[in-house]
C-alpha cells in the first residue's frame, strides 16, 4: 500500500516516495554565533556576535540574566488554614 503526502507548497496528494525525493530525512540543528544587533548597556557599543557580546559584559564583572534554569520547586507559600480556621469559627 503505497504512502501520500500532501505536499504544503502545491497542497496536492503525492506518493511519500515521490515527496522525499531529494530530502535529507536527517534534520541539522545549528547553533549560530550571530544575532540581530543588539547595544550593550554595559559599553553602548552594537554586537551581533552572541561570543563577543558576553566576553564583554563578562570582562566589564556584569552578568548576562536570562537563560538561568531554576528548577521546577515553586515558591513556598505561607500556609493558610490557620487563617481560615479562625474566619470560620
């Protein structure tokens, strides 16, 4: 039983095979340097290189927020049932 695809740029039914013709099945992930310019408020100069721009900030003792992963532990909360408790009364 032959597969179809529908092709998103002609919106047509074609064969899988037919459709994967010419594709690399394996996707590349890449992870680029560049970036869209940016002005640093450590130098006020503009950067477009990810690298350059954090050995900046970092040689000038500042810290780059923003990408840091705190864990999935929410915020402890006071507890409340003594305060409920008290109101229902």
């Amino acid at each position: 039983m032959a597969r179809w695809i529908v092709d998103r740029t002609t919106g047509q039914l074609v064969p899988a095979e037919e459709y994967y013709a010419g594709k690399s099945k394996a996707r590349l992930h890449v992870i680029s340097d560049t970036m869209d310019p940016v002005r640093s408020m450590a130098d006020g100069k503009t950067y477009d290189s990810k690298s350059r721009y954090r050995a900046e900030v970092r040689a000038r003792g500042f810290i780059e927020v923003g990408n840091e992963w705190t864990g999935n532990k929410r915020p402890e909360m006071p507890s409340v049932a003594g305060d409920l408790a008290r109101h229902f009364e």
